[in-house]
C-alpha cells in the first residue's frame, strides 16, 4: 500500500509542487492547503497536526487565493504527472 502513496511520480509531482510554493514564497502546506480551498469541487478543507507548530503554515492559507500564474503551474504538473498515486 505504501507504494500507491510514495512512488517515483508522487516523489517528483511533491518536488516540482514544492518548487513552485517556494517560487510563490510559501511552504508547500499553505500552497496546498490554499489549493484545496481554492477549488469548489472541494466541500471542505479539513486539516490535522500533531505539534502545534504546523498550524502557522495551514492557517496562512485561510486568506490566500493562489494567482493564476501559480495555479498554471499546478495544473501543469498535474497534466505532466497525471494521478500519481495509481
């Protein structure tokens, strides 16, 4: 099963999605989480932590709508790497 979710295509659709947060000036978690609420096909964006320490970069995402030219870069990876968990 661990091979469904961490996988050559999932390892390199991370990087390229880690590349473009860092391009943007955000960590990779507010890139998705942003991504996620961004989307009305998404009904709710439901988040966890286990150390309080990781709410910082979930909760800068609640007022953040990604440009369109950072959007273009996801679906772009999205299109290269398609469902990278199958």
């Amino acid at each position: 099963m661990a091979k469904r979710f961490v996988n050559d295509k999932s390892l390199a659709a991370t990087e390229r999605f880690g590349t473009i947060a860092q391009e943007a000036g955000m960590s990779l978690v507010t890139l998705a989480t942003a991504w996620s609420k961004q989307h009305d096909f998404v009904a709710s964006t439901i988040v966890g932590v286990t150390h309080e320490d990781q709410l910082p970069d979930i909760l800068a995402a609640a007022d953040l709508d990604l440009s369109p030219e950072v959007m273009a870069k996801i679906d772009a990876v999205s299109k290269d790497i398609m469902y990278p968990m199958g």
